[in-house]
C-alpha cells in the first residue's frame, strides 16, 4: 500500500481524535509498519481491548485502514496501517490552538522518543568515524539555539525541507539504510550559556 504523502486534517473531531498522546504513539507505529491489534497490544503492553478501541477511533476518522487480512487459529486478523506519511491540521482548524498545540508538542514528543529507541538499536557501525574531519561522517548528532525571528526560522526550514526532499531522491536499492530525525521549535529561554560559538553543540 502506498501511503499518501501529506494527509490534511479537516474536522475537529478529527482533531480531537489524534491529540489523544496514546493514539499519537500508535499512529507512529503505524506510519512505520502494519500491525494487528494484537501485535500492538503486545508491542505497547496493554490489553488488546483498549487497543481496538482505538484503532476503531483512528479508523473511523480516516487515520488508518485495513491493509491486509489473515485468518489464524479460525479468526481474522486485520492488518492496519496509517493513511500518509505526515498529518497536518487545516487552516480551518488552527482557530482551535489548545488541540493543535497538543497535537503538535505530542507529535515532537514521539519523534523524539523513536530517534532515541533508533539510536539504541543502531549497529556499532553507525557510530564510528574514520577520521577526524566532521565533513566525512555519515552521521550527525547536532543541538543548536539561535535567536531570530519566527518568519527568518520558517524560511530557512523551507530550504532545510528542499534538502531532505533532495535526500530523499537518494533512495538506492544497493544502498545502506540511514535514519534523519528533525525537530526545531521556538524556546522560552535558552539553556546554553557562554559565547556565540557554545551556542552550536554540535557531533559531541
């Protein structure tokens, strides 16, 4: 199944229904893979009614399919997968900040709960350099504050977008699998103290 690139989130009850922060980390898994109910529960550890329960809400407003069906010990098991890559609110919904604002952050959230869970599993390879200049790794490990103002930010973030978009017409069947998690957000306040030149942490 192919997924849809960018799915647009148009109802409010839509919108409610993916700010819950458990149905965003099932959908996570689902944008990664098909799973059944049961293989969830088993993966999240919880009980597979709850599961359905909400497999049922993220299907019933569009977030995910059946994709597949098998049937084993004489019962049909259901396959589901999420519908696209990405989901975005509309701008029809943006007027509702609380639930976007909690879409958004929990979203973050399990972006960066699935780099760390990548970043465990990766192999010894991944984090081993050849040699001193940062410019030939195959890696990057990077945090960075800077102060500017949010319509600077969002047009660099374009440009950042066009070089993941460049990286993604990389793809090569011979090629070693690599994984790019990015999150960028506006602070409260900054952390790092000290000189411009701390202020970039970056491949510690």
């Amino acid at each position: 199944m192919k997924l849809e690139r960018v799915f647009i989130i148009q109802e409010y009850e839509q919108l409610k229904a993916v700010s819950d922060p458990f149905r965003t980390t099932m959908l996570y898994h689902l944008i990664e893979k098909a799973y059944t109910g049961q293989q969830l529960a088993q993966l999240l550890e919880l009980a597979r009614s709850k599961i359905h329960y909400h497999l049922n809400e993220l299907e019933k407003n569009g977030f995910i399919r059946v994709v597949k069906t098998e049937v084993k010990n004489g019962i049909i098991q259901k396959f589901y997968r999420a519908v696209a890559w990405s989901f975005i609110p509309g701008d029809n919904l943006l007027p509702h900040r609380s639930e976007v604002e909690d879409y958004f952050r929990e979203n973050t959230i399990n972006t960066l709960n699935r780099a760390r869970l990548r970043a465990l599993s990766a192999p010894e390879e991944a984090f081993q350099v050849q040699s001193s200049r940062r410019d030939t790794w195959p890696r990057i490990n990077l945090q960075m504050e800077v102060r500017t103002q949010p319509a600077k930010f969002a047009a660099w973030l374009a440009r950042y977008r066009e070089m993941v978009e460049e990286l993604a017409a990389m793809e090569e069947e011979d090629g070693k699998p690599f994984y790019i998690a990015t999150v960028g957000f506006q602070i409260d306040q900054p952390w790092f103290e000290g000189d411009e030149e701390d202020s970039n942490k970056e491949d510690q």
